[in-house]
C-alpha cells in the first residue's frame, strides 16, 4: 500500500515554463488536496476535490490548475511559472473522519 | 478563507518538562478538528481527529481537547523527549476542506 506518491521531489523551472505534478493515492479516497508551504508561513489550500470530476479552489489558487479524472489522480499544473511560485509543493487525501494522508512533497524553484 | 490560528510560533522546553499549544478556528460550520505532527524534510502525519464538541484524544504521552463553542483546541506533551521536537499543524475541516494553521515548533532541550 503505497498511499500518497508525489513526482518529482525536485524541479527547477524557468519563467514562463509549464509543468505538472503528479499525485497518485491508491487507498481510494475521495477528498485530495493541494497545499504550498513557504517559509513560515505554514500550508495554503491551492484547490481540493472531492470526487473524480468535482474540484474546487482553495485559498491561493491563482497560476495553478487540477484536474481529477479518476478517484486515484490529482495533477496539479502551473502554465506559466513565476518566481512567486517557488515553494514546496504537497498533495494530501482524506477519507472520512481518518487524518489526511501526505505525499512526500515537491520543492520547486522558479528562476 | 478560515483564519486558524496556532499559539506560540515556537517553544524551546527542556526534556521532562511538560507543555501545550492552542490552536483558535471559527466555531461556525465546524466539521472536524485535525493535528498533526510534522518532522523537518518529511511528511506531516496525522495525530488526531477530533469531531465533537468535548472530544478528548490520546496517543501515549500526547493528547488533545476540543471546544467547538469557542472555537479551540490544546495539545498537551507530558514529559516532553527530545523526539517530540517537531512543528506541530492544526487544521480546520470544513466539509469538503481542510485549512492549516502555521504550526508551533517544538524543541526539546535533553
């Protein structure tokens, strides 16, 4: 059971370039998030979903777009990197009343 | 946007001290009170989840209680180790979402 997996750990990014991370759960829950952390400023909701083809924004969701076609899959896609995007990117799921499961994070620089 | 918010930033104790943090959420439309444990370079891993007003939870020298009324939630550490020394989240769930404070980092001094 391989629970939250996030790809890649590490990017760099140019201004201006595209990219998409990718985020798979296999434990079939049907709540995932996306959250950036800067420094000292704990976890922003970026967007959530709650079910295969339903998302919705979170609180810092401009730059950013989701996509949840399956129950398993969550990308998020930056279309036109800033350097105010620079930040350690994490996706999370939830089921329920159980805690949120985290993946292992990306750490992201745009240059 | 929910404002929730954690008290103290950060906290150095030394090891066998006991101690606490507060985390402060809107008391309207409450669903569920989570926290979290976060090490340095990993992943923040669930600690409680906390849904009624009155809960108490306990996981061996940690525990947490909630008051949906007013709105907040204490952590408790008895008899802190220097492997309790992490940030530690607490997140408002909404029904659909779930918004994080900013932690408080705990350290302990052995």
């Amino acid at each position: 059971n391989a629970g939250v997996t996030q790809t890649p750990k590490f990017r760099i990014l140019k201004i201006g370039q595209s990219m998409t991370l990718q985020c798979t759960q296999d434990m079939n829950h049907n709540y995932m998030y996306w959250y950036r952390q800067d420094p000292g400023m704990g976890l922003k909701l970026i967007y959530y979903s709650v079910g295969a083809g339903i998302t919705d924004k979170g609180e810092v969701p401009n730059g950013y777009n989701v996509s949840r076609s399956t129950t398993e899959d969550f990308p998020l896609r930056l279309e036109l990197a800033a350097p105010s995007q620079t930040s350690v990117y994490f996706c999370a799921s939830t089921h329920g009343s159980r805690g949120a499961f985290f993946g292992q994070g990306t750490r992201l620089t745009v240059v | 946007i929910l404002n929730v918010e954690q008290s103290p930033q950060s906290l150095h104790v030394q090891e066998g001290d006991s101690t606490n943090f507060t985390c402060s959420f809107p008391s309207s439309n409450f669903y569920a009170l989570h926290w979290y444990r976060w090490e340095t370079a990993k992943s923040p891993e669930a600690l409680f989840v906390m849904t009624l007003n009155g809960d108490e939870k306990k996981k061996g020298r940690i525990s947490a209680t909630l008051n949906t009324k007013e709105g907040y939630s204490y952590l408790y550490i008895k008899g802190s180790q220097p492997e309790d020394s992490a940030t530690y989240l607490c997140a408002f769930g909404g029904a659909n979402n779930l918004f994080f404070g900013t932690g408080t980092r705990l350290t302990v001094i052995p």
